[in-house]
C-alpha cells in the first residue's frame, strides 16, 4: 500500500532498513568463519557486534513511531542472508566473494542510511535523521576496512594454489568478471527509463556504454587464452538482474531505491577488479593487471556519480507518490 504522508514513508524505510540489518546479522555471524584470515574474521566479528546495536536502534524508532518491524521482510532478509553464507561457503575462492560481497553490502547499508536520513529530515524527525546518519558513518567505516582487506582475501583464497595454476586461477577471476558485466548491462538496460532524474538517466547509459567496452576487453582476455566466458555463471546472473528490474519496475519509489541499488552494485564491481588486479599481479600478468586497473577507475567514477544524485532520486520519488509538492 502507497504511504500517505511522509511519516507514513518513514515508517516504510525503517522496517526496509531492519530487514536489511536482519540479512547482515546473519551474514556477520557466518563471515568469521568463512574469511580464511584471523585479521579479516576479526574485522566481520566486530561488526556483528555494530550490527547487533543498528538492529535494537531501528526496531526502537519503529518503536517511537508507534510501527514494529515488517515479520515478512525480516524473513526474507533473515533467508538471504543465509543464502549468500551458502554461497560463498561453496566457492573455491570464497575468503574472496565473502569480502566482495559483504563491501558491496556495506554500500547498500550506507545508501540505505543515507536516504532514510535525508527523509527523516525531510519529516523533520531530527532524532531519526541523527541516528541514521550515526549508522550511516559505522557503515562507511565498515566498507573501508573491508576494502583494506582485499589483499587479505586474495593471499586466503590461493593459500594453497601451486604457483604453476596460478593462470587457471586467474582465468576463474576473469570469468567471474565476465558474468558480472553480463549482470551489469541487464540491469543498466533498463536504468535510463526507470531512473525518474535525467542526470541519472545519462549516467546509468554513459555507464552501460562502458560496461559493453569492460566486457569485450574481459571477452579478449579470455579468448587469447582461448577460454570461452562461463555461460552458468552468464546465464545465472542475467536472470538475476531480469528479476531486479522487475522488482524496481513495481516500486513506488522506485529511483531511490534502484540508484542505492546500482550504487551498491557499482562497489561489487570495484570489488571484482580489485582481487582481479591482485590475483593478476600474482600470476605475473601485466597486462590484465593494467587493465583491472582501468575499469576499476570507470567503476568507481561511476559509484560517485551515482551517489552524488541520491538525494535527487529520493526527492523524484517522494513526488511521484505525491508526498512532495511538484
């Protein structure tokens, strides 16, 4: 049901912002014992603990506006959360996808905390806003330690890889590049026309221009080792990113939540460069080493533009409900 007032609105972000931490507490409690790295597991413990206290804050201002936390959304986080754990438990390389996966998830919790404060303000509920901008902070921090761990992953997932399958690792890095790109256009041909601000529009197909571009040269890479890009691995994230859109297609607010969501999806692929530079520069490959590189600069060029138009997203979709006078 649409929300009336902002109020209404609010009350709607908070339990969105619960079910999401309900999906992290879960995901904090595998991750020690999946990181492969006393340092990195330490890092993961102690956000659970962080976790644990953005949980209990939320569920209190739910509290204070007199709503509780949505069962079925709190469910559903609760088995996603489990599912990425699974997940990541069944990769070869799995200190790796843990970390890449949990520092794009920290990005979707600073996204999430950012455009809850600024509605708060918007409602002017000082004390919501204040409290979401305190867990905003703890998130940002998290995502920054996570991505000095990075390194970390890396030295984890090949521990015991001989130096001479070095290449064959990097060639998994590389697939696993390809299918993430694949992901990355399904859900940028749609962006520009569910975007809701003209600006993000041009980003979102500025951004899928270069993705064709990061693809084909992932493309090159493979074939000259004479590999054909992984069609599961393809195939898998194409439907995932066909579900995405049309999850966005039926929000109300549908330009705030698809820009945190590509703000998110952006910092898994600066995720995905960053241990492809490392394990290219492991294996002794120059020249995918440099062009790692190069996309992780477009990425990250990208993350920032998207997250400099949030506040007009949110704005966009407040008055595409009507809670905002045009």
């Amino acid at each position: 049901m649409a929300p009336n007032n902002l109020n209404e609105q609010l009350v709607k972000y908070l339990t969105d912002v619960h079910s999401i931490e309900r999906q992290a507490l879960v995901q904090m409690r595998a991750a020690p014992g999946l990181a492969g790295d006393a340092v990195t597991a330490g890092i993961f413990d102690a956000h659970r603990a962080e976790t644990e206290e953005h949980d209990q804050l939320v569920a209190e201002l739910l509290e204070r506006h007199g709503a509780s936390p949505s069962k079925l959304k709190d469910l559903l986080g609760t088995l996603t959360g489990a599912g990425f754990g699974a997940f990541a438990a069944a990769q070869p390389d799995t200190p790796g996808k843990l970390v890449a996966h949990a520092f794009s998830y920290e990005h979707m919790e600073q996204a999430a905390y950012h455009l809850l404060a600024a509605l708060a303000e918007r409602a002017g509920e000082a004390g919501t806003a204040a409290t979401a901008r305190g867990i905003q902070q703890q998130e940002q921090a998290m995502g920054d330690r996570l991505a000095g761990c990075f390194d970390r992953a890396v030295d984890a997932a090949l521990r015991d890889v001989a130096p001479e399958a070095l290449p064959q690792q990097l060639v998994a890095y590389l697939t696993d590049a390809h299918a993430i790109e694949e992901q990355s256009l399904r859900l940028l041909d749609r962006g520009p026309e569910l975007a809701g601000v003209p600006a993000l529009a041009t980003t979102y197909a500025q951004h899928r221009a270069e993705s064709v571009e990061q693809q084909r040269l992932i493309e090159a890479e493979l074939d000259r080792r004479e590999v054909a890009p992984s069609g599961i691995k393809d195939a898998a994230l194409r439907l995932g990113a066909l579900n995405w859109g049309l999850f966005f297609q039926a929000q109300p607010d549908t330009p705030a939540k698809l820009a945190a969501f590509a703000y998110a999806f952006e910092h898994l692929e600066i995720a995905a460069y960053e241990l492809l530079r490392r394990v290219a520069q492991r294996a002794g490959d120059t020249e995918v080493e440099a062009l790692a590189g190069r996309i992780l600069g477009e990425e990250q060029a990208a993350a920032e533009k998207i997250w400099n138009l949030l506040d007009e997203a949110l704005t966009v979709s407040l008055r595409d409900q009507g809670l905002l006078a045009a």
